[in-house]
C-alpha cells in the first residue's frame, strides 16, 4: 500500500496527542509531535541566554540546536544535541515562551523543513500533529483533521493532565497562547478547507479515535 499521510491540527487541549499517538499505534503508522520539536527549540534558547522576547535574537540563534524525534507512537521520543528532553519541555517556564519562539519566521522554516523530510521518509506513512499541518508543512496530506472543543471542555483535559492545576489558571493561559498562535503572521494556527473538522467536546477519547481511525481507512 502507499504510504498514508494524516495530518491532525486543532488548539490545545483537543485531545490531539492522545488521538494521533493511538491512531498511529492501531494502523501501523509512524507518529509525529511538532509541538514538541517547538518546545524543544524553545527549550534550547531558554537555556542558552537568548531573551525569548527578542525576534532577531531567536532568529539568529534558530539554526543551532540539533532536534531529532523518535516516530515511534508507542515511544514518541525528543532529543536536543543528543540530551533527552521529553520532560524539561512541559515545564511552565517553556510552556509560556513556546508561542514566541514557534512565532519567528527562521524557527518555523527550520522545523518545518525537518518534518517534511520526516513524513517523506516513513514507510507505512505516518499522523503528524500540530497546528499549521494541514495548511503550511503538508497541504498534499491524503487527510486532514481539525479538532476542536469548548474552551471549558480544553482546560478540563488539561488541568486534568497537570494533576492539581488551577482550571481557571490554566483555561487563560491556553486561551492567551491560542490566540498567540492564531493570529501569528506565520502559519498560524488555522483549519486547511479541506480538513474534517470534528468537535470533541462531548465525545470520548475513544469515539474520537474511533472516528479517525474510520476516515483514515476510507482513504487507503
Ligand atoms: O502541541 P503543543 O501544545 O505541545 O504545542 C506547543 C506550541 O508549539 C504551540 O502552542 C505553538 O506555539 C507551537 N506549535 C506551532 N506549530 C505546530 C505545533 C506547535 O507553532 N505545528
């Protein structure tokens, strides 16, 4: 069979990572967390003094850090020059620079260009997620995904996620850093016009999963 390419874009909170990472799993493809390869970039200028407020100095500094993903959806795997950053990436500090950073014209190019090459070397195929997916990094995509839910419905999940957090804390900070990545010059954060949009706020996990998986069969 060809090699299939599902693309998954949609805000935080929609249930993204959990859909894409078991849709993967249950057809035998390989996975894909561009907001993780943002976060580790930004993860990298955090840690090497460049000021996250500043464009050019995040545009010069763009090329440097070494980001490789493990595509593996059973072990999706993160590394920044060889060190293992899968945790240091979800902390607060680099949850609340990632727009900034993902923001600047260099940093997109330079991922962006990773994840094509990626999507082109998988095999069976592969279920990127992320946010300008459908639209800027594979428009060519045999099938597009954009998830949605209520802005409620976001914050549940993840305050669920971070065990303990404040929802109302964490429903602002996730609507200021969708709004940061919507209305962002480049690629923003937006449904392709031809992405299936499916509204996950009173579905399961499972139905959501359920749904792709069906959409993604009726494809190959
Ligand atoms: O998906 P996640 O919440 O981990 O993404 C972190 C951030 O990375 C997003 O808020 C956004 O700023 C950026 N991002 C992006 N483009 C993508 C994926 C993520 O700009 N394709």
């Amino acid at each position: 069979a060809q090699p299939v390419i599902v693309a998954i874009d949609g805000p935080s909170g929609t249930g993204k990572s959990s859909t894409s990472k078991a849709v993967a799993s249950q057809l035998g493809l390989s996975y894909l967390d561009t907001g993780a390869q943002y976060r580790a970039i930004t993860w990298w200028m955090v840690n090497n003094g460049i000021d996250t407020d500043d464009p050019s100095a995040i545009a010069a500094a763009a090329g440097k850090p070494d980001i490789v993903s493990g595509t593996d959806p059973s072990n999706p795997t993160i590394t920044v020059d060889g060190a293992d950053v899968a945790a240091p990436i979800r902390t607060q500090e680099v949850t609340s620079k990632v727009s900034a950073v993902s923001a600047v014209a260099e940093v997109r190019a330079r991922i962006t260009e990773l994840q094509r090459s990626i999507a082109a070397t998988a095999e069976q195929g592969i279920v990127v997620e992320g946010r300008d997916i459908g639209t800027t990094v594979l428009p060519d995509a045999d099938l597009k995904i954009f998830l949605t839910a209520s802005p409620e419905a976001r914050a549940a999940r993840r305050s669920g996620e971070l065990k303990g957090a404040d929802v109302n804390a964490t429903r602002e900070a996730l609507i200021k850093r969708d709004a940061a990545d919507s209305t962002r010059k480049t690629s923003p954060l937006a449904k392709a016009d031809d992405a299936v949009e499916v509204d996950t706020t009173e579905l399961t996990l499972a139905q959501v999963i359920e749904c792709v998986v069906t959409l993604v069969e009726e494809k190959r």
